[in-house]
C-alpha cells in the first residue's frame, strides 16, 4: 500500500468522523478529529492491536469509539483537548504573530496601492481623482484618523502638497509599477511623520504627552490586557491549587474509599483541564509583557526623535530634505512598530476570551461550593509553598554514582533548563494516580539519557532514579489513558504517528513510527600525539615543485659542455643539399591587339514613307 494511498484513507475516515458529528450537531475540525483517532488507538483499553492488520470490524469500532468521545456532554477531558488543538492552530511566536500582521497590512492596502500604480490618467479630473486616491492610501497605511473624516483628510493634504505638490502626479504616472510602490510607501512615511511631529509641536515648548501620539486602540488595550490575563491565571492557579489538594487527600495511602463519592476520574480531568488553561496563560502573560517592553522602548525612542526633530527644525526657515526627511521616516517606523504591537496584543486577548468556554464543563460539575466541601479541612498550598517546603532536601550525588544529577551551585543557567513533563514530578504522577505537583529543581534535577527530570522531594528523586526507564514507561501509559498529558506534559516524541487504515492489505498497521531526524557533528584532534608530527611532511604538489626548483637553483647555472681527443670528429653530421629544380626559358611573345569599338547610329527610319535614312558614325579610333 503506497503511502499515499494510505494518507487517502486515513483523511476519508476523518472526513466521515467530521460529517457525522455535524449530523449530531457537534461542530469538529479536521484536526481535532486526527487527534481523537490517534488517542483511541494509543489507549490500550480499546484493544487495537497495532502490530497486525485492522479489519473493516475494527474501523467501524474506531469510528464509533471516536465518535462517542466527540459527542460526549460535559466533558473535562473532551474540554482540555478542545483547547489544545485551538491553542496550537490559532498561537505562533512573536515574530510570526508580528509577519502576519505585516501581512494583513499589506493585504488591506493591495487593492488600493493597484488603483494608483496602475491608473493611466489623462484629463484633469483624473489627476485630481489620483492624488485624493493617494491620500486615502497614505491615511489607511498611517492608522491615524479615518479617510472620512474632513479635517483629517485636510491634515494629511496639507502634510503630501508640502513634499509632494499636485504639479508632481505627472512624472510619478509615468514611473514604473514598481518605482510607483517604492515611492507611495516613501511618501506615506514622510506624510506621517510630519502629521505625528506637527501633533507633537502644538503645545510649543511643552512636555508632549506621548498617550497622544499612540494608537487609540494602544491606549485602550495597554492597561487592562497584562492585567486582566494576570486576573484569568490567578483564577486558574487557584482552582488548580484546590484540586490538587482534593485529589491529593483522596490518593494518599491511608484513605478510606467510602470517605468521597466522587470519582478520582472527574478529579484528574479537572486538574488537568486548570493545568493547561494555566500552561496557556502563562504563555501568553509573557507575551503580553514583552509587548509592553516594546512597547515602552518605541515611547522612549519616539520622544528622543521628536526632540531631535525640535532641535533640527527650531528657528530655521528651511532645512535640507536629505536631512529632515531621514527623521520624519524613523518617526514613522516608531509609530508603526506601535501599531504592530497593539495589534498584538488585541490578538492575545481575543485567545485568552477564546479560552474560557473550554472550563465550562469543570465548573458545570465542581461549582466553587462543591469544591470547597470536598476541601473541608484541607490545607491548600500554592507551588511555591510546595518548592519552598521541599527546598531543604537536596540529592547528595554521592548517594547515588549510578546516576548524573545537577544542581545549582555546579550547573551554569540552572533556571533556563528545559525539564521532561514541563516540570512536573512523573514519580508522583505515576505512584498517586495521575496526580500533577510541581518538581523542584533545588533538590536536583537527573539526567538521564540526555533528558532532565524534577521530583516534588527526595524519596521521589531517589525511587525514581533507581528505576528511570520503567518510570518513564509508566508516564507514557498514563498518558495512553488520559490523552490530554500528551501536550500537557509535552510528551510529543515518546509516541508514534497515526497512520490510516491499510484496507486490510497485508503487512500494514496503524501505527508507523515517526521519522526522526537531529543535526549532529564531531569533532577529531588533528594531532593527538605531537611526537608523531612529521615536520617535513607536504601535502601541497605546487609547494614540493617549488621546494625542488630551490633545491635544484636552475635561474642561477648554466650548462657548459667540452670536447675531448675521444669525442672529436665522433658526433653525428647531416648535411642537406638542395636538388636541381625544373628550369625553362621562353623564346617568343605572345601579342595581341584592340580593335575599335563600333558606334553607328541610324536616324530617319520611322514616321517617314519616303524620307531618307541617314547614318551618323560616332566610332572612336583605339589611339584616343
């Protein structure tokens, strides 16, 4: 079966997964979809055997399983994969947010930018047309003010006839396409900068408030996005705190099963459910802060710019166009970088709004009072409580030689280690029944097989330490049977890929292993022992020639020969005659001679009956 084919097959069963919930009146992606089919599988109480060929049986019973699953009501589990798969297809870096929004920008200026650069205008009219069309691009480029508004389109007009005057559009139709683009988006720079310092220059001496200068929809969104994703996760971290508590009172050892009615099953989903949306606004607070970086850096540089711009222009009549346009374009690029910075924090607000619904179904069945009766006396303690509790054991690495552990007093950047399971403990995971509590790297952190693990104490790091593959085994397990530790736990590369159903063709499975590549070098000591040098050794043919011309000193000898008793009248002599040639002689000469060249005209032989012809010789002697 060729994989292509196979890739077919598996996209047709997604295909009827999808349709068939929207018949049932769930809305699901294609991707949410893939990944319900690759965690049925993985869970081994379904019984897909991955190592022989599925059944048209087997099919049908992964699409019900898959669908039963999609469709379920009030789901924690179904909730956190949810937004798993939203957070993957809606969230990127910083730079790619920032290129999209580049983007975007361009795509809302492209039908405008064609319009001007390809206008062939030929009365009046038209050029009047153009140049207001100019205006509205270099208004929509700029975000400051709307092309409706009279006033700030007299702004922006004023502003474009003092470096561009109407008398202009003739050589600018003319240009190129591209010289067009070139110089609109020159043009609207410039236009921009002289409206932002001349906003800037109307309090005279005056400290300018840079609020002014901003985006509107900066001023909107900078105080209240940072804020209110701090309020969303210190929400979430609470719930998360109080879960944990729960479900850590119900997996202790001496726990009686009758004490709690509910199911340990719900519990876990729950906490895992806070965790992610956690995991998700940790993620995107940072973000927001590095925005508001930006964002007071651009302010900074903007008011150093427009003070420079005062001190450039202060008191003169007129000033180089090489000199002031430079400044009106940085001023330009300044405010622009705000835009792009605002727009990117209304993005992470609108997936923090997004986020929410996708913690309905836990609180539909933990309401806050529910909650806090399963507590009852039971002490909540935040992360840091459980770090700043564990923090006085530390791994003593001679306990155990076996094993690499580091710790922060011999490890360089001990903060910025990139853990195994996002940090969490797979000791407690797997030894309390899926329970989720924060490692804490001071106690030390193992390393093992090049991946580094965190434990919640001592006995965890040291239990876990003497068996580490068979743990690691276990977390993977657990997270067959919850698939939402799959990316809650970053556990990506421990599982394979899902690959579609082999249409009972011999020696398929669904499963195939992922094709994992990595860039790896060496490094080899050119000379490990010195002794072994060879010092005279060359490698390069034209230095040996050299070497050899030196040693044979040709440009400074000569070569001399002499002629002994022995020699003489010994050598070789040729000597080279010449035979005697063909000789003729000529006794006679050939003459010839010229005859004159006939020209005789005759006149008179036509339109006369009986006139006389006469004839007119005019032949030249051969002398002449």
């Amino acid at each position: 079966m060729s994989r292509a084919h196979a890739e077919s097959v598996i996209k047709t069963i997604i295909r009827e997964i999808v349709q068939e919930c929207a018949v049932r009146g769930h809305v699901v992606s294609d991707t949410l979809a893939a990944f319900m089919v690759k965690a049925v599988v993985l869970d081994p109480r379904n019984g897909f055997n991955i190592d022989r060929t599925l059944t048209k049986q087997d099919v049908q019973k992964l699409e019900e399983l898959c669908l039963d699953k999609l469709t379920e009501k009030c789901s924690p589990s179904l909730d956190t994969i949810k937004m798993q798969v939203y957070f993957d297809m809606n969230y990127t870096s910083r730079r790619e947010f920032l290129e999209e929004i580049q983007r975007a920008v361009e795509s809302r200026l492209s039908p405008v930018s064609r319009e001007i650069t390809d206008s062939r205008v030929k009365t009046r009219e038209e050029l009047d047309a153009l140049y207001r069309k100019i205006i509205t691009y270099i208004l929509l480029r700029s975000g400051m003010g709307s092309p409706a508004d009279v006033n700030t389109v007299q702004e922006a007009t004023a502003a474009l006839q003092s470096v561009f005057p109407q008398t202009e559009l003739g050589a600018f139709v003319v240009l190129l396409k591209r010289d067009k683009e070139q110089q609109l988006t020159e043009l609207s720079m410039i236009v921009t900068g002289i409206r932002l310092f001349n906003k800037a220059s109307k309090k005279g001496e005056e400290e300018t408030d840079l609020r002014e200068l901003m985006p509107a929809v900066l001023n909107e969104a900078l105080p209240v996005i940072s804020k209110s994703i701090e309020k969303e996760l210190s929400v979430s971290q609470s719930l998360a705190w109080k879960y944990t508590a729960v479900l850590e009172k119900l997996t202790e050892s001496d726990h009686q099963p009758g004490e709690c009615d509910v199911p340990t099953l719900l519990l876990r989903q729950a906490v895992y459910n806070v965790r992610q949306h956690e995991a998700f606004l940790k993620m995107l607070l940072a973000d927001a802060r590095l925005c508001v970086k930006h964002i007071e850096f651009l302010q900074t540089e903007l008011s150093s710019q427009i003070k420079l711009l005062k001190e450039t222009v202060q008191s003169k009549t007129a000033v180089p166009t090489a000199k002031v346009f430079p400044l009106f374009k940085a001023l330009s690029k300044l405010s622009s970088g705000l835009q792009d910075e605002a727009e990117l924090l209304k993005i992470l607000s609108h997936i923090v709004h997004d986020l929410r619904p996708f913690l309905a179904s836990q609180a539909k069945i933990f309401s806050e009072a529910s909650l806090d009766g399963l507590l009852e006396k039971s002490e909540v303690k935040t992360d840091e409580q459980r770090k700043t509790e564990s923090s006085d054991e530390r791994i003593v690495p001679a306990e155990m030689k076996t094993q690499e552990w580091l710790l922060p007093e011999t490890t360089a950047s001990f903060n910025e280690l990139s853990l195994q399971y996002d940090g969490i403990c797979g000791y407690t995971l797997v030894n309390r029944d899926g329970l989720l509590l924060p490692g804490n790297p001071h106690i030390g952190v193992l390393k093992h097989k090049e991946k580094l693990y965190v434990f919640s104490s001592k006995e965890a790091a040291l239990k876990f330490a003497s068996s580490p593959d068979n743990f690691i085994a276990e977390v993977a397990e657990k997270a067959k049977l919850s698939p939402e530790l799959i990316q809650l736990l970053k556990l990506h590369q421990q599982f394979s890929c899902v690959s579609p159903y082999s249409e009972m063709q011999p020696g398929e499975s669904l499963l195939v292993k992922p094709i994992t590549k990595c860039d790896s070098s060496t490094q080899t000591d050119i000379h490990p022992v010195e002794t072994n040098i060879v010092k005279s050794y060359e490698w390069n043919e034209w230095e040996l020639r050299r070497k050899a011309i030196k040693l044979a000193d040709l440009l400074t000898k000569m070569t001399h020969s002499a002629q002994t008793d022995l020699s003489h009248m010994r050598r070789e002599n040729i000597t080279q005659t010449w035979l005697p040639k063909d000789a003729a002689c000529q006794s006679k000469r050939d003459g010839e001679s010229n005859v004159p060249k006939p020209q005789i005209y005759l006149a008179g032989l036509r339109g006369q009956r009986d006139g006389r012809m006469a004839k007119t010789n005019l032949t030249r002697s051969v002398d002449e």
